[in-house]
C-alpha cells in the first residue's frame, strides 16, 4: 500500500525482527556419541599426531554441533542438519537418530516439517533457505501436485524482494461493475460501488473455537491486522467480549449470523466490512439498510449451491472455505474447489465483479500463488496462525469446532503480534520471488493464471501417453 507523506513516496514494507519461541522447539535430529569410544580416539590421535591439539581437536562437523566446550562428550544437537558427515567419517563412534518429539509437531496434513518452516518464518521474518538445497519429493497429493511455471526470461531488474521495479501485492475487496453508466450531466446515477485495497492478499481467518476465548489470541490478531493494514475476521461476540472495537476496530471484520443482528445494531460503529456467517436474504437487507457504507462478505464452503443466487441478490465478496486439511465436504481437495468456483463465476461473465476469499489447507507460502493461480482474489490464513504462536496440536486437527489447540500459557501480545508480522513478511517475500520469476509485476495479474501452472496428472499422463504396462 502506498503512504503519503511530507516525505514522500514509500513503499510497502512489514518490520520484521526476531521474536525467540516461547517454548523451545524440538531440533531434528538426537545425535548418539561413544563417550568412552571417543575418549579412547582422542588418546590415540594425542600420541598419533605428538600433541598436535589443533588437529586433536578438529570436528566432523561444520554445523558446529562438536564445537561446545567438551567437543563430542556434549553435542549441540539443535545445529545438526543431517549432513552425516559424521557418521561416514567415524561410523562406529555416531550415530544420528530422529527426534522422537519432532513427530509429535502438528498433525497428518499440517506436518512436522510445515510446522519447522513457519516456525523459522515466525521467529526471524526471512525465508528459509537450505544451503544443501531441496531434498524433498518434487510431487505429491494436494498443493504438491502442482508446479508454477517459472522459466520466462525476465529482466534482471525484476528481480523478487531485491530488484528494483516494485512488484505490487495488493489487491481490491468489494464491488466492480462491468461498465460505467453516466446521466445526461455525465454523472454516475446512484450510489458508488464499494471497494477498498489492501497491500497483500492476506487476511487473519476466525480462530478455532478452542482458542476463541483466549483474550490474548484475539488482541493479537487485531493488532497484527492493524500492524501489516489487513484484517482479522472475528465473531462479533468476541470482539464485544473482549472490548477489540475500540483498539483497533477498523482492521476487524465481525462474524455474525442473523441471531446476532440485535448486538450489531448496536455496534459502536459501522466497520469496513461484515462477514455472513450463513446465507439469509432478509438478513442481507437488514444489515445492508443499517450499515449501507460496509462491505458485506457471505462465507460459506465451496460447494455451497447459495453462491449464484447471493451474486444474484448483491453479495460481490465471498470468503470459501474447506476444513483445515483442505478438503470439502464431499472430500474434493481446496485446490480442485477454488478453480471450480472460480469458472463458474468466469462462465457466468461475472468474474471480474466478485472477490473470492479463500481459507483451508493453505500452510505453506507456496500455497498462496498457487491458490490465487488456481482463481482466488486473497487467503485468510487459519491453522498457520497457531503453528506461528507456538500452539499445540492434539489429534488430527480438521475442524474448527474441535477442542483440538492449546496455546501456551505465556502468550503476550507484542510477541504474538510480532510473529504474525514475521510470517506475514516471509511469505509477502515468498510471493514477491515467484512473480519476479514469472515476470509480473502485480499480483491482479496472477488470480486464475493457470497458464503459469503444471499439474502432475497432465505431464505424466502427457509423458507416459502411448507407454503400456507388461
């Protein structure tokens, strides 16, 4: 978003800064040394090398992990990365074994791996990157059965989060007509449509309930909206429970279905925007007659057979959403879902006048170019919000409404609200990389862009055509 001011022109930045974990994260790896093993080699290396200390004392390991006071005798696991530098050189002296309470991270779709990632982005603000490179499968189910195309020649100048052509994130919310009608004095008859812009296509999606009521959680998403000028979807009586209008009122959009209408009549103030938590055409009118200046945005799952006859009836912002493991209710994936709603709007010859919010099974920042490639305008990010305040996962954490999440005990707002920060600026620099790579300069340009995907069905049925099995 640009800023105004008696300086000028500035662009759109989110401050990072570290903000060490709360509680200490499990590393990787448990490395297994021979004391006595080791005790002997030393002794013999003393008498082999006449003294030598500076070749004595050398370490299998550029990581640092035998670098503490006592070498090996005490290893620095949370440095080792896996190399087995060590083990190849002295296989009968270490051994390096799997974490055990690594595997406890996350659940089976939001895995230990994902969790170790946003917790880096959480912590420090910078995108991971592994000096080793990429040692993981190049496909897969889900988000991993899709590859973005990257291999335009683009100018060197544009060049992700270091080049200097600015690369745009933002992106519009609300109402735009398909043309513009003008009276006999060249005036637009009626009232205005309602839009507004935001710098990144990024939204804080309601909790689950087993956190909705830690005062703590909801200060901090607030806040964070407010920090990095998005917003933060909460139920209006958590916002009234906790007293959020007043802080920072504007960045949140309040959740409320048609029970609720007599508490938000009596809202402090009329916010930017309102989100339908189910779909009601007198509710619709009631809230559109009493706060006609708001955006009013109708959430439901992708399958819903409401969508065409709310367009119909005015609705112009629709949130989708699947359950936290990205599946819907007839068990399609998220990404199969987007790209249907979004040709059915492209069918219709309306796509242009709606905007498409999506949340469920996005934990990744790959996960956000490739759902706005698949058709949605921005991601309202759930699960990875808990995995960034360090939040426990019990079970297999799919639903909302399951008591599946405990946050800890120490949660405070500035530290929660700087780690949302963090992840919002990795994944803000995430994005910023892959459209550098394609050649944009907008994020606009990349909503439904399927050209600028591979999806591993097509090319291995395209590669293997003609190929019988014996």
């Amino acid at each position: 978003m640009k800023k105004h001011s008696h300086k000028g022109y500035q662009r759109y930045h989110i401050e990072t800064k570290t903000a060490h974990n709360l509680i200490p994260h499990p590393h990787r790896f448990k490395v297994k040394v021979k004391k006595l093993g080791l005790a002997k080699l030393l002794l013999k290396e003393f008498f082999h090398y006449k003294g030598n200390m500076d070749v004595i004392l050398s370490r299998p390991c550029v990581y640092g992990v035998f670098s503490g006071p006592v070498g090996g005798f005490a290893p620095r696991e949370q440095l080792c990365v896996g190399c087995l530098r060590c083990t190849t050189q002295y296989p009968e002296m270490v051994s390096i074994l799997r974490n055990p309470q690594r595997s406890e991270l996350g659940d089976d779709y939001f895995t230990p791996d994902y969790i170790d990632t946003v917790i880096y982005e959480a912590e420090n603000g910078r995108v991971p990157v592994k000096g080793a490179g990429y040692r993981g499968k190049f496909g897969g189910e889900g988000w991993d059965s899709m590859w973005t195309d990257m291999s335009e020649i683009v100018r060197p100048t544009r060049d992700g989060i270091h080049g200097r052509e600015f690369i745009s994130t933002e992106i519009d919310l609300g109402e735009v007509p398909p043309y513009l009608q003008f009276d006999s004095e060249q005036h637009i008859p009626g009232d205005l449509p309602k839009n507004m812009t935001i710098p990144l296509p990024l939204l804080f999606d309601c909790p689950p309930s087993s956190v909705l009521l830690n005062k703590e959680c909801c200060h901090i998403l607030s806040a964070a909206a407010a920090e990095i000028q998005t917003f933060a979807i909460l139920p209006l009586h958590t916002i009234l429970l906790f007293s959020l209008a007043g802080s920072h009122g504007s960045h949140l959009i309040p959740l409320l279905t048609a029970q609720d209408f007599k508490d938000f009549r009596d809202f402090g103030f009329s916010p930017l925007a309102v989100e339908m938590g189910d779909w009601s055409e007198s509710f619709y009118s009631q809230i559109k007659a009493r706060h006609s200046n708001s955006l009013i945005i109708l959430r439901a799952d992708y399958e819903s057979e409401e969508l065409i006859s709310a367009f119909q009836k005015g609705v112009r912002i629709f949130h989708l959403t699947a359950d936290y493991h990205g599946q819907g209710k007839n068990g399609q994936f998220v990404m199969d879902l987007i790209r249907r709603v979004h040709l059915k709007f492209v069918e219709m010859g309306c796509r242009d006048q709606v905007t498409l919010l999506g949340s469920g099974g996005m934990v990744a920042a790959e996960h956000i170019p490739k759902a706005i490639i698949c058709g949605l305008d921005a991601v309202a990010l759930d699960t990875p919000v808990m995995a960034a305040l360090q939040a426990k996962f019990y079970g297999k954490c799919a639903s909302q409404t399951e008591n599946n999440f405990v946050l800890p005990d120490s949660l405070t707002i500035p530290w929660g609200k700087q780690r949302l920060k963090n992840l919002a600026g990795a994944w803000r620099d995430q994005l910023l990389e892959v459209m550098g790579a394609m050649g944009l300069r907008e994020v606009r340009r990349l909503r439904g862009e399927m050209g600028r995907a591979m999806l591993q069905k097509d090319l291995e049925a395209e590669a293997f055509a003609g190929i019988t099995q014996r």
